[in-house]
C-alpha cells in the first residue's frame, strides 16, 4: 500500500454516462421533451438532460433504477393502449397526443401513477441542473458564493485562522 | 488542495490489506467521527473505515446533480415502502451526512431525554447528564446564531409571516463559523464555514494518530466466539467497483454507518438481538413542503439555509422552517410539467420553500434483501398524517401572512390556491394518506438503546447487549424520534459513550 495520497481523492464521476440502453434512449428522450419545458428542444439540450439522467441513474439503489427504467419502457411501451395513439408508443407520437397521454398518466393515482410522477421528477431535475438553464431563470450561485465568502474573510479572517488552528 | 496525513483512498490501496487497532469504527459522520477523535486522543489506535470518499472544502460548488452522485448515498435516492412512500437521503463521504445536512445543532429536549430515562431504564442520560457533552460539542462545533447579514430573505418573509400570526420563532441554532450564507449546506459548504465533521473532528482525529480510510466498504463484523475480533470489506473502486479485500483486527468494533446502514451490515454479519429490536423502530421525521410564489423577488439562494424555527407547534410534534432549495431540487418536486413547469421555474427568485417536520409516532423496519441490499419499510400512523397536513396549512398559513400570492400544497392532486380562505376549504375535506408528498433526513432509532436486553438492541452506553466489544454510535441508539434536529444529540452521546469506553478499556474491558 502506498502512503497518503496528494491529490483529491473523491471518487470521480465516470468519464462517460453510464449508457441508456437504445430504446430506454428513446423513450427518455420522448418523455423528456414533453415533461421538460419547450426549450429543452434548443442547442441539444434534450442530449444533455439524457447525459444527467444517465448519471443519476447509476447513482440510484439498484431497486429505484430497475424501477424507473422499467417505468420509462413501460410508459413508452404502454401508450400503445391510449386510444389516441392508434397503437404507437410514446416515441412515435406527435407532441399533441404525446402530452395527453403522459397528463394521463402523470395524474392517475396508484402506483402506475406514482413511477411516472417520480420519473417526472428525477427527468426535470436533469434539465434544471444545466447551467445554462439556471441562468435562464436567474440563478448563478458562483459570484454570489465568491462574493461573500470574500466578505466573511474579510470581516471575520483572524477569529476563524484562531478556530482552525484549534482543531 | 493536500489530503491530511493518515487520510488514505482507494487510489492509495494496491492489493490486499490487513490491519490491526484498538478501535476500528465504520463511518466517519456525525457519531464515528466524535467517537475517532475522542479515543484517539485517550490514546486508542483507531482506524475508520469510510464507504465514501474524500471531498476537501475546495471541490465543494452548488452543483446540486454532481453533490447528490458523489457526496450522498444512492443519488440521495433512497425510498421506503408504504403509503405514501417517504424519499429519504443519506451522507455517503469523509465526514458522512454532516457534509450534507442544514447544519442545525440543538440539544435533545430534556422532556426527551426523560423519557428515554424513564421508558428504557438509560443511565445517566438526563440533561444534568448530557450538558457537560453538549457544552463540548457545542464548542468543538462552533454552534451559535447566524451573523444577521447572512438571514436571507426568504427566512425574512417566513418570520414575518409567522411574527404577523403571533407565533413562537426562534434563530436556528447552528454549528458554523461566520457561515457565509451561501445556501449550499446540502451541496457540501464551499467556504468550510459548516463546521461538519469534515473539518473538525476528523481532522482532530487524525492529528491524534487514527487513520481514515476513505472507499472502504465494510461487508461484515467479524466474532471469534461471542466477542468481535475485527471486520471484512472491500475497497471500493470508481463508479462502484469491488477492489481489494480490507481486513481490520481488532478488539474494539464501533458501528456508525447511520439508522439504515448500520442494522444492515449487523444483521448480514449474523448478530441477532435478543430483543428482536434490530433494524426495527425506526423513525424518520418526515417533512414536506409547500412552495409559494410572492409578487416580489426573494432570490432565497441569497443567505443561510435555515435561519429560524417556528416552535409554536412543538408540543404537537411540529416545527416549521423555510429551506430554500436549489432549482435542480425544486423542479424535482414541483407538481407540474412542460410550459406549466417552464413558467413556474421562471419565477424562481420570486418562490419561498417552507414545510413542517413532523416527530412521528409511526415506525418502520430495516430488511436486507439479497440482490437489493437495505430496503425500508414504513407506515404513516394516521395521527402523523394528521400532524403532517397540520403542519403543511400551517405552513401556507404563515405564507400567506407573508404576502405570498399562490400556494403549492405538497398533495397528490391538489390545486394550487391563492388564499387562506382557499386554503380552509381544500383542507375541510380529508387528504388521503397515499397523496402526501413526504420527505426525510432523520433517520433514527434500529438499534435502540435499553437497559433492558429484553427491549433493546444497546444498552446504555451504545453497548451492543450480548457481544462484547462490539458498539454502536449513531442515531440508530435512540429509543424514539428526537423531535428536533438530531446532529448534536449523535456527537453529545458519542463523546459521554467514548468517555464510558475509555474507562472500561481502562479497567481492562474491551
């Protein structure tokens, strides 16, 4: 074994996202599209959500990402039984049929219901995750988190050197 | 940015290791880290194992996707099964989930601790007891109010409004120094500012010899005879992978892995407890909460996480708090979708968070099930669903009063209302169980403490009853729900159970 590291240990993120499947690809990016504000249509958002859910995924207990990839198939595979949808899956359908069936969905009671409302949820935190999404909505936490933490050093520098020495 | 010396990582770790202590104790959070710092600096050769990793002050940014896969267990993903299922998150790092908690530290309630003295036969567990323990925590951990440039105004509008309904509201006690205010407690405090264990008692730990070695899964305790002798693990690799095998010997086990983790890897090492209690009586403190919009900005990311606590509702097993949440976080909870929830989130500097913490009378149950891991089971009383709807028109109650606009109700189904009036009438009809939106990060109480073996999994002083040497120090000692938050009672009774320890190890125990 060699000794204490000297750099940062954390465990990294993998360099890629762990991979969707080609058709949980699909039906995630369909469902994406019509839970996701319109604008995750713009310069490859959709893409980049997909890159977040594939992230959060592995993150999850093996139970929840089993559960909510099974849903994601189950969702896109179960819209065959909408009657507007003449038979299609979820990601062959137009926005307008896309959207009746998922409020469908979303608001039925039961469990059924439940999954799509937690993939709702897991799939709209992706998208306002992105940066550049925050900052459409006038969130930028990076100056402000610089400014005043130069601000508390500069008013408090000599009492928190004296604590940290301390521990 | 430079890794303590005695902190080592699984880049470090090559092949098989094997080691020998005093002390060896599985996790470094809120308990394990208090309990390393305070035998280590007896003199015991300590070594913690943590299944985290090792996250310095410097890598910390209000990146909430990138804070919940690296610093949280499973994502933060975790769920129990019931009616309704309750989302709860667990700390999975150096420092464990007080890198990630709001940072709020108050002592347990005395009429707690009476009862915990009273129903289990604890010793020497009254607040004349504990006080020497909180003073010492409470100067390790610089616990006090917040520097009131850093109240936000989100937590501004909360008090006002609780202020204009003649409610209690007391400032949030909370172990920081000169917090900065920058809202990203959950993320990891980017100043160093929270003072998590993190960046006091490990470290402390360290300078006093232990060794922590971070990626370091522990798979079982291991006995010779009755007594423990040591533990199993592996090193965890990146993206989850198995490494090498990790063996530690020693006389001592300390188990604090958290109300979840903890039972789990007891019961996959086949200890049993003749109370039957193990992984059972757990309580969770759920939460919900209720998202106003207001016709002025707020910008709540703007100041601390937590400034004050409605206290009104105490006796009643509710407290009220505004928590501002990260729009990752909030978009997650939001009841809409597409160009509704694109409008909503336009307004997010205009949106305060608010929500009840409910002290539940419910329990619920640890199992481990091969293939899955720790699954969780619990079951709303119907008087905790009472007391969480309660505290949820409380909440809008005093949202309104601060002049919010429209209200979310953290309901399955419910339309969203713009007055108190609206407000009554929605909650004049029942609101089914199974629609609440519930929440927890107070996981406590699967291995209980009782002097009686026959009601408890530990006795006093985190003794696991029936196996010597082997302890546990974490919030699964609690008999019941803390009804407050739980951090500083974890440390209080860390550092009186090491106190304990030390003498035993003195008197030639183990």
């Amino acid at each position: 074994m060699a000794g204490p590291s000297s750099a940062p240990t954390g465990r990294p993120e993998p360099a890629r996202p762990a991979g969707l499947s080609p058709p949980l690809r699909r039906a995630a990016r369909r469902f994406a599209e019509v839970v996701c504000p319109p604008e995750v249509r713009a310069g490859q958002r959709t893409d980049r959500v997909l890159g977040e859910l594939g992230l959060m995924l592995a993150a999850l207990p093996p139970a929840a990402r089993k559960g909510l990839a099974a849903a994601l198939i189950g969702l896109d595979q179960g819209a065959r039984l909408y009657p507007p949808s003449r038979g299609r899956r979820l990601a062959r359908l137009d926005d307008r049929v896309a959207a009746a069936y998922l409020r469908a969905v979303l608001t039925r009671p039961g469990v059924a219901g439940e999954l799509a409302r937690r993939l709702k949820g897991v799939v709209t935190m992706c998208y306002y995750d992105l940066a550049e999404v925050q900052r459409e909505i006038g969130y930028d936490p990076a100056p402000y988190i610089a400014a005043v933490s130069r601000r508390r050093l500069e008013s408090y520098g000599a009492e928190i050197r004296t604590h940290e020495a301390q521990q | 940015m430079s890794v303590p010396r005695g902190l080592t990582s699984q880049a470090d770790i090559t092949g098989e290791l094997t080691l020998d202590c005093g002390a060896v104790i599985i996790g470094s959070g809120a308990g394990g880290a208090t309990m390393a710092a305070e035998l280590a600096a007896a003199g015991v050769d300590v070594v913690v194992l943590e299944e985290g990793g090792y996250h310095p002050t410097e890598s910390f940014t209000a990146e909430t996707g990138r804070a919940l896969r690296t610093l949280y267990r499973d994502g933060g993903g975790g769920m129990t099964f019931g009616r309704p299922s309750v989302l709860y998150a667990e700390g999975r790092c150096v420092g464990g989930s007080t890198v990630v908690n709001g940072g709020m530290s108050w002592r347990t309630p005395s009429r707690v601790l009476d009862r915990w003295a009273g129903q289990e036969g604890i010793e020497a567990i009254r607040e004349s007891d504990l006080d020497p323990y909180f003073a010492r925590a409470e100067s390790r951990l610089s616990v006090g109010r917040q520097d009131p440039e850093t109240v936000g105004r989100d937590s501004a509008l909360f008090k006002a409004g609780a202020d204009a309904k003649g409610w209690n509201i007391v400032p949030n006690r909370r172990n920081q120094l000169h917090c900065a205010g920058t809202n990203s407690c959950n993320s990891g405090c980017p100043t160093g500012a929270k003072q998590s264990m993190l960046v006091t008692s490990v470290p402390r730990a360290l300078a006093q010899g232990a060794r922590v070695f971070a990626d370091c899964r522990v798979e079982r305790v291991d006995r010779s005879g009755p007594a423990v002798s040591g533990v199993t693990g592996h090193v965890v690799r990146p993206g989850g992978r198995r490494g090498p095998k990790i063996s530690v010997r020693a006389r001592t086990v300390i188990v604090a892995g958290g109300a979840i983790q903890t039972p789990a890897l007891l019961m996959r090492s086949g200890l049993r407890s003749a109370s039957g209690q193990l992984g059972r009586n757990l309580s969770l403190h759920p939460n919900a909460v209720v998202t106003a919009l207001f016709d002025t900005d707020v910008t709540g990311w703007h100041g601390v996480h937590q400034a004050f606590q409605v206290r009104e509702f105490a006796a009643d097993g509710i407290v009220l708090t505004a928590v501002n949440l990260t729009p990752t976080m909030l978009a997650g909870i939001l009841p809409a979708w597409g160009a509704e929830l694109g409008a909503l989130m336009a307004d997010y500097n205009r949106i305060v968070t608010a929500g009840p913490l409910i002290t539940d009378t419910g329990t619920g149950r640890i199992r481990n099930v091969p293939g899955l891991g720790p699954q969780v089971s619990y079951q709303l009383t119907d008087s905790d669903a009472a007391r969480a709807v309660r505290g949820v028109e409380l909440t809008a109650e005093a949202l309104f009063a601060a002049g919010a606009r429209r209200v979310l109700l953290p309901f399955d189904g419910a339309p969203e209302i713009t007055s108190p009036g609206e407000l009554r009438r929605l909650l004049a009809r029942p609101v089914p169980r199974r629609a609440l939106q519930l929440y927890s990060v107070h996981l406590m109480g699967t291995a209980r403490m009782s002097a009686d073996p026959r009601r408890g999994v530990t006795g006093s002083f985190g003794e696991f009853h029936g196996v010597p040497g082997l302890y546990v120090a974490d919030a699964s000692l609690f008999p019941g729900p803390v009804g407050i938050n739980p951090m500083e009672t974890v440390v209080a009774l860390a550092m009186r159970n090491a106190q304990h320890l030390i003498e035993n190890l003195g008197r030639g125990g183990r």
